[in-house]
C-alpha cells in the first residue's frame, strides 16, 4: 500500500511539471507558475495599459522687460535729444511731437501718452513720460516736493511755472497758439492758464506717469508731470475741447514747453 501511494505522488509531481492541472496530495487546487520573463502571452490574456509617461517641466513665459531708459544725445552747443524731446537749455525749452486725439467732448486731460486715458484727453504722444521729465529737469525746471496726495484734490499744485504752445501746418498757413486757446471752460474760453511743472511721483518703486502715461492734467492730479493753479482744476466736468479752435484729429504738432521767468512766474 505503501508503494503504491508513493508511485501515486510521483505520477501528480510529474503531471503537475507538464502544466496540466495541479493537485496537491492533500486535493486542493494549486495555481499555475508565473510564466517565465520573455515568454510569448496568451492571445487571450488583455494587454496592461501603457505607464504614463514621467511629467515635462515647462518653464513659465518671460516678463516682459521695460523698455532701455531714452539716451541722452548731444546736438550742437546747449541743445539735446532725449526720447524724441529737443532741450534747448539757454531757452529753458522743451520740444516734441503730438497730434491731435479729440476734436470734441469732456476732457480731464489735455496730454497722455499713446496707452494713457486717450478718452478724456485733448492730445496723445509717443514720447515717454520718463524722457521727458528728465528733458524738463535737463531744460532747468523743478518740480514740487509737496505733491497732491490724490486726483482732483482741492488745493494748488506747486511747482515751476511754464508755458505750453503747440503749432501746426494749417491749410493756408502755420499756426501757433496757447494750448489752453483749445479748451473751453465750462462754456467759455478759459483764458490763460498758469502751468507749473509738478513732476510725477514715485509708488513703490515705480514711476507713476510712466505707468499710467498721464504728462499735462487740467483735472488736478498727483501723477501727471504738468498741471495748473486754477481752483477749477478740482472738477473733472468742468473742461472740454474747443471745437472751433482744435484742427481734425490726427493732426501733427508740436508741443513747446518753456520755462518763465521766477516773476512771472508767481
């Protein structure tokens, strides 16, 4: 009996080696070996999804870098370029190109820059307001070290006082005139208005008239370069283009900004 139970173990060990089915001498059932590395798979048997591939770091977009601050170029004896700004220094003047932005409507300002706040202003340039602060300090102005704390504060900007012409090629002829001789106050014309070159103020390391492109306000304001001592600077409504005396929009000119004399100038 005894024999005979060993030749049955060793008849199963065999059947077991040759992948039919595998029985214990105890009965119970017994999985099949792992098949062997490099082994062809069964048609039947689902293919494992492929491992997600490891993740790609991408780096984040540059910042836009600020423009090169304007060079300073020498002209002829006592005349400079900054920025498209002409500085004419004996003269205490300051030259450079704008055109015309509004032929009617409220204004708050009569000069922003090309991305300032072009639907409240008179005229628009190109010329950055870093350069020209500094062709105005270069032309001998200074400005104020008691700003406005806020736009359309009530109280008198300080600063040098100056004045501002424009020209430009007429039909028939060329015409200069008094900026302020395009605007109106409330419904008249508002005069001569005393300007004083405040310059802008510095936020958190950052050039305000830069940023927001606001250089000549007639609504008070603590950003733009230039401003003026009428008490009605305080209104936002209380300014508007002369139609009748401002040419067509898109109109070149040139602005002139010169500085008064100390007397004059109080």
């Amino acid at each position: 009996m005894r024999r005979c139970l060993t030749m049955l173990g060793l008849m199963l060990i065999l059947l077991g080696t040759s992948g039919l089915t595998q029985t214990t001498a105890f009965g119970k059932e017994q999985a099949p070996p792992a098949p062997l590395a490099g082994a062809p798979k069964s048609a039947g048997a689902p293919s494992p999804a492929p491992a997600a591939p490891p993740p790609v770091f991408v780096p984040p977009p540059p910042k836009p870098s600020a423009p090169p601050p304007p060079v300073l170029q020498y002209v002829s004896p006592g005349v400079f370029e900054i920025g498209k700004c002409k500085i004419t220094k004996a003269e205490g003047k300051v030259e450079f190109p704008a055109s015309v932005n509004m032929k009617e409507g409220m204004l708050e300002y009569l000069l922003v820059g090309n991305t300032g706040k072009l639907h409240e202003s008179l005229l628009r340039t190109d010329v950055e307001p870093y350069a020209l602060q500094v062709a105005l300090l270069l032309a001998g102005l200074e400005g104020t070290l008691s700003p406005l704390s806020v736009q359309g504060e009530n109280r008198l900007p300080e600063g040098d006082g100056i004045e501002i012409m424009v020209h430009w090629k007429g039909p028939d002829k060329e015409k200069k005139v008094r900026i302020e001789e395009l605007v109106l106050q409330g419904k008249e014309a508002v005069g001569e208005i005393p300007w004083v070159f405040t310059g802008s103020v510095v936020r958190d390391g950052i050039f305000a008239a830069q940023a927001d492109k606001s250089i000549i306000a007639l609504f008070h304001d603590p950003i733009a370069l230039i401003d003026h001592r009428l008490s009605g600077g305080a209104n936002d409504e209380a300014w508007s283009v002369n139609s009748l005396a401002t040419p067509a929009v898109g109109t070149p000119m040139t602005v002139t900004i010169t500085k008064k004399p100390a007397k004059a100038a109080q």
